[in-house]
C-alpha cells in the first residue's frame, strides 16, 4: 500500500514512487493504479456526486487530473463544482496518510471522515497513535476534529490525555420538548355572541327535526347528544344564578328568572 503516490501528468496514470515522505516515514513502495484514459473534468464530477470510487480512487484521480492540467485546487474547484476544500480532504488521504492507515480506510476501519482528519497531522507515528482508538471503536467519528485539534496544539501529550480532555470538554445536549401552547382564548363578548347565535339556530333545527320520521338508530345517537347540550347549558344558568346572589348581591333579571323555574 503506498505512502504517496507519483502521477505522470501526459496520460493520466498512477504510478509507483514517493513524492515528499513525512516525518517519521521514509520513502516506501506505491501501489500502481492504471488508467487507460486520461481523467476528464465531467468524469471526475460523475465519480463525486455518483459514489462510484473509494476516497482513496478519487483521491488518486483529483492529483493525476491537477498534474496533468497544471492547475490548483481551487481551478479544478471552479471545473467540477466541489469546493477546493473537499478536494483537499481527498488528496490528502493519497499524499499525507500513513500507508498502515490507508489500508485501514479501504477495509472500511476508518471512515473517511477520521482519515482525512488524521492526515492533518505531518508524523506517520503520532497518526497511528490517535488512529487506534477509532479503529478499534473505542472512540466516536464524532470526536475525531476534536482529537486532532488538540493533538497539534499539544503535541506531547499523550493519547489517552488528548482523548480525556476533549471528552471532559464535551457538552451533554439537553433535548427540551416544546411544551404545547394552551389554547387561545377568546373575548368574552364574542364567546357570548356565539352561543347566542349558535343557540338560536340550533333551537330552529330542533324545531325542523320534530316535523320529519327519524329512524330509531339515528335518534339514540342525536338524543345522547342532545342531553349533553341540555345538561350543559343548565349548568351554565345555575352558575349564573349563584353568581347573580352571591358574587353581586343582586337577584338576576326576571326573564332569567323565569327561564331558571322553567328548566327542571
């Protein structure tokens, strides 16, 4: 498995040979990757947006593109429509990743996500020192930016050092469920308006339904409700009633009167 790969720029090829090895890590054997044809800019497109290669593959293709064609980052950027810092993220899992790390990331030990992180960090050794805890599991893909940013700012610290603090410094999310708002209410006066309304017209329904047959099944049901309306609405003048004598001290008005001795 290479350390870095070598790319001859005229036919698109990927060849065997180191370019500029790390510290830590001399020069070592690249793995070949042959292509017949040369890499085009709508090639390399559908290889990003279609999934179709491994990180490493299209790694390799973005160094062999850039080389064949003369161009920065940001010019194959402008081409393909991936931002300069995507391309970065590839390429340097091809040109600055332990070899020992890239064969992890090919079967699938390492996520691309913490190999390219990793590759951040310019010492083969100090990378597999932090590549462990991820491999094995130990440690979450979510921690690795973390890992590594505390890893180059503190490069003597050791490993299970880095991993405490970054764990010590993690925030717990508090997942708070929004309580459901009471519902509106509305002013008395158009409350009232309502029920009166509503009152009279359905006291013209009543009045309709008793000049047509109703089946017997149809009548238990609209019976049932209709004592539920009746109950409700005797409650509602009981408690004008007490309100009148004791909140107010005053007897109510004699049509409510009235219509109280008249409701059983």
């Amino acid at each position: 498995m290479p350390e870095l790969l070598a790319i001859a720029p005229a036919n698109g090829l990927i060849v065997g040979g180191p370019l500029s090895p790390l510290k830590g890590e001399g020069p070592s054997n690249c793995l070949t990757i042959e292509r017949q044809e040369p890499w085009t800019a709508k090639n390399l497109a559908l290889a990003y947006t279609g999934h179709t290669m491994a990180p490493l593959a299209l790694g390799a293709a973005f160094l062999a593109y850039r080389e064949a064609h003369d161009i920065s980052q940001q010019d194959l950027g402008r081409q393909i429509s991936i931002t300069p810092g995507v391309i970065h993220h590839y390429e340097s899992t091809v040109r600055d990743l332990a070899s020992e790390l890239q064969a992890h990331l090919e079967a699938g030990r390492l996520t691309f996500k913490e190999a390219r992180c990793l590759a951040d960090i310019h010492d083969y050794a100090r990378q597999r020192e932090l590549a462990e805890p991820f491999i094995s599991g130990r440690l979450s893909s979510v921690y690795v930016e973390k890992v590594v940013r505390r890893a180059m700012t503190k490069p003597d610290e050791t490993v299970d050092d880095v991993i405490n603090v970054v764990l010590s410094h993690a925030k717990t999310v508090v997942v708070q469920r929004a309580l459901p708002s009471p519902p509106r209410r509305l002013p008395v006066n158009v409350v009232l308006t309502r029920i009166e309304a509503e009152s009279l017209a359905l006291a013209g329904t009543l009045d309709a339904v008793m000049a047509v047959e109703v089946p017997e099944y149809r009548r238990l049901k609209v019976a049932q409700a209709v004592r539920i309306l009746y109950t409700r609405a005797h409650k509602l003048l009981q408690h004008w009633q007490y309100t009148n004598h004791n909140g107010h001290g005053n007897p109510p008005p004699k049509h409510t009167q009235d219509i109280l001795k008249a409701t059983p």
